[in-house]
C-alpha cells in the first residue's frame, strides 16, 4: 500500500504540470518536475555498464553482502556505489555528465578564481550574498556559507582545480556516504540489519545526483559525522576523540549548507538509541561544534546572519514563483525517485520498528501499571528494542520533512537532501530477505528509467 501510494504520488507530481496552464507550469521552473532538468530520451558510454552493474547487485549482491568480512563489505559497498553512480554519469557523457556540471555560471568553480585571499573572502563573504549587486555571488555560492566555496578553492590549492576533479572528490564523498550508514547500523548493535542494507545502498537511485553535485559532498561528511557519533558513544567503549571528530564534521556541515543544521535530527535520533550515558559521551561532539562555529565567527563570517541574508537571498529569485502548494507535495515525490520505492515500501517495517512495546510484556509478571509508573524503566526498555536501522531511517526521514515544510525548499530536492536521503535507505534493511532481489530490480529500473528518460541538472 506504502508503494502504491508513492506511485501515485509521484505520477501525480509528473502529470499536474503537464495539465496546468502554461504560465502555471513555467512558474514551478522544471521542465521536467517533479525533478529538475528536461525531458532528453537518450543513452550513452555508460549504459551498459549500468545495466552490469544493476544486475551483478541484483544477482550477487545480498549473498555477498552476508557472508564478505566486515571490511571488505564497507569497501564493496563504497565501490559499488561509486561504480553505479559514475557509470548513470556516463549515460549523459565524459564532458555533460561529469567534468562540466561543477562548472558553470551559477556554480563553485565559477567564483574559484576570484578568491586570492582566503580570509578576505571569509571576512567579506556575508556582503556579497544579496542579489542585483555588482559582485554578487553566483547563485550556489551564495546559497551556502563560506565552507562550500572554501572546499573548492582548497582543492584548486592543491593542485586539483577544474571540474574534473572537483566532481571525482564529491562523487567519492557522497558513494562513502554508504559505508557511513552500515558503520552507524552495526555501531548501534545490529550488524545484520547493516549487511542487509548494504546492496540498497549501493544500488541507490540516488545515486544520479550523487554524480555530480556538491551537495554529494555534504552527505558525505555528515554521513560520517552521525556514523562517528553512533562509534563514540557505545557505552561498552566510549570514545572522547572520535566523539569530537563527529563535532568538528558537524560544526563544518553547518558552513556547508544551512540545511545541514536539521542534521541534529539523525544525531538526536542516535542518542535516543544510546540514552543518558550517550548523552554524556557525545559532549566532546558538542564542543566541537562550538568551536567551529566560533572559529568562522573569529574569521568575521556569523553563521545567522547569512542565514538571515540567505533567506532575502531566496525570495529574491524564483522561489517568489514556485508555488508552494505544488512543491510541497511535488519535493516528496521527487524524493521517491531519489530513494526509490523499496526504501518507500519498507517504512511501514520502519515505522513497527519503533513501535511501543505491549505494556504487558514490559510488566513482566509485576503488573503494567508497575512497571509504566516507573517512567524511566518503561523509556529503558522502549530503548533496547529499538531497531537501529528503523530509528536512523526515521531520523533522515524527519529531518526531510522539516526541510519540506520550511518553505525553504521549492524544487531540486532530489538533489538537495541527498543528507537526509543517504539514511532514509537505511530503512530497506528491514524490507524480508527473500524478497531483496525483487526490490533491488525495482530500485535500479527506476534510477535507469529515469538516467535515461531526463537529462538531468545534476
């Protein structure tokens, strides 16, 4: 029924616009909404390694995935994911697919060049983000803090300027992304869930916009941030320096996206699972983000107040006429298309995940009245037979609709929450084992259906 209904869904958000009158449809601009691009029927170079890939995933992958050693699972998954991602690039070509889409006008490495002294740019980058001004940042650039714009100014640093490089570097963060979700599972107890989400994950549709954009590289590092975080506060070992690294992977997500501060969520989501004790360990993580935060404060960039400039910024565009009353609705659709319809499918699973226990079996021979009177005792029980993959599915689910209903986000979403995306996928852990090889089929028909039906943005 969950599957049926994202089917209509998503029909729904293709044909609405296809009915409408002709300035309503040019008002939501996206040729091809719910998705962002335009209708181009074609193939190319990496069709048909995308077709291999799908079927040696659909064939081998869950066999795989059960029985290869821990490593070696990480490191198939992250290689698979980067494969099948690079390979639906290649349906649109070397140059269109991959080296260019970084590239132009309204991207990063459009301003790249201009940025001669670092800490200027930091210091001055907040007066640059309204629109109609002479060195007005470009549209990316000034939809994000100062930490995306540094990221690619680093790499050009070092020697790795260019689109092509810069899209290898996003396309190598947004695949780890994948390995980030299995280490958060098996770190919250459930290594068997991990291992089933594995081909999933690798087999992502999501994958499409995970090459190439730069908002790959933002789910990267905080995939890796929440993963780290699940690590640090196992009770049985906490760990102080992993907890802060998780900080420091937060703290420069929020300089990365203004989005990203929903990233909490997930983060809250893990130390519900963990409890007071997590709590407690996850402190070095809090203070790393302050110090982050402080330090780009320091450098002369308050994150607020781009968030307040960013805002103006906005409506300073075509979000002015982009209904909201089509996208509201329209950015879950397209969400489907990005997570596919096993990770829709599996939610009910997700949603019994984590369901209350009965209060009889809480009461364990003492009576339920005895045992809920005891608040701390019943949420303590609740806790530990939480499924990890279900609450980390729920926690990238939660922080998706929040970004919905910001209003803040009127198209490219598919594209935007690949953050929040990369964990509802965690959920397909839970979908029945003899059914993995069907959902997998369903999984990559769609990423292939639409790899080749749109010419996509990104």
């Amino acid at each position: 029924m969950a599957c049926a209904a994202a089917v209509l869904l998503v029909s729904a958000a293709f044909v609405v616009p296809r009915l409408a009158t002709e300035r309503w449809r040019d008002s939501i601009y996206a040729a091809a909404a719910p998705i962002f691009g335009h209708w181009y029927p074609h193939v190319g170079w990496g069709t048909v390694p995308a077709l291999a890939i799908a079927a040696a995933v659909v064939l081998y992958g869950p066999a795989l995935a059960a029985r290869l050693s821990w490593p070696r699972l990480l490191l198939a998954t992250w290689g698979t994911a980067f494969a099948w991602a690079f390979a639906l690039a290649m349906v649109d070509g070397w140059k269109r697919g991959f080296t260019r889409r970084l590239t132009s006008g309204h991207e990063y490495l459009y301003e790249v060049p201009g940025v001669h002294d670092i800490p200027a740019m930091v210091r001055g980058f907040a007066g640059r983000i309204l629109d109609y001004q002479p060195d007005s940042w470009t549209t990316h650039v000034s939809g994000h803090p100062p930490g995306a714009l540094l990221v690619f100014v680093w790499l050009d640093r070092i020697g790795l300027g260019g689109g092509a490089w810069a899209a290898l570097v996003c396309v190598l963060a947004g695949t780890s992304a994948t390995a980030a979700v299995l280490v958060a599972i098996r770190a919250l107890g459930a290594p068997g869930r991990a291992r089933a989400a594995a081909p999933y994950l690798a087999l992502a549709p999501a994958a499409i916009w995970i090459a190439v954009s730069a908002d790959a590289l933002f789910a990267g590092v905080t995939a890796w941030a929440v993963a780290l975080l699940a690590v640090a506060t196992d009770p049985r070992r906490t760990r102080p320096g992993l907890a802060a690294l998780s900080g420091l992977l937060f703290g420069f997500g929020l300089f990365l996206n203004y989005g990203l501060v929903l990233m909490a969520i997930p983060a809250l989501f893990v130390l519900a699972v963990r409890g007071l004790p997590g709590v407690r360990a996850a402190l070095p993580a809090l203070a790393a983000v302050v110090t982050v935060v402080a330090a780009f404060a320091v450098a002369g960039f308050w994150w607020v107040d781009g968030y307040h400039l960013v805002v103006e910024r906005y409506y300073q565009g075509i979000a002015t006429t982009r209904p909201w009353t089509y996208w509201v609705w329209g950015n879950l659709a397209a969400t489907v298309c990005a997570v596919g319809l096993a990770a829709v499918a599996a939610l009910p699973l997700v949603f019994r995940g984590l369901r209350l226990p009965d209060p009889r079996a809480l009461a364990d021979g003492r009576g339920a009245a005895a045992v809920l009177a005891n608040s701390t005792a019943a949420l303590r029980v609740w806790r530990t037979r939480l499924d990890p993959a279900a609450v980390l599915a729920v926690g990238g689910l939660v922080a998706l609709l929040a970004a919905d209903l910001s209003g803040l986000s009127k198209a490219e979403t598919e594209r935007i929450w690949l953050p929040f995306e990369i964990w509802v996928l965690a959920g397909t852990a839970l979908l029945p084992r003899g059914s993995a090889r069907g959902w997998l089929a369903v999984q990559a028909g769609g990423a292939l259906v639409l790899a080749h039906l749109l010419m996509t943005n990104w």
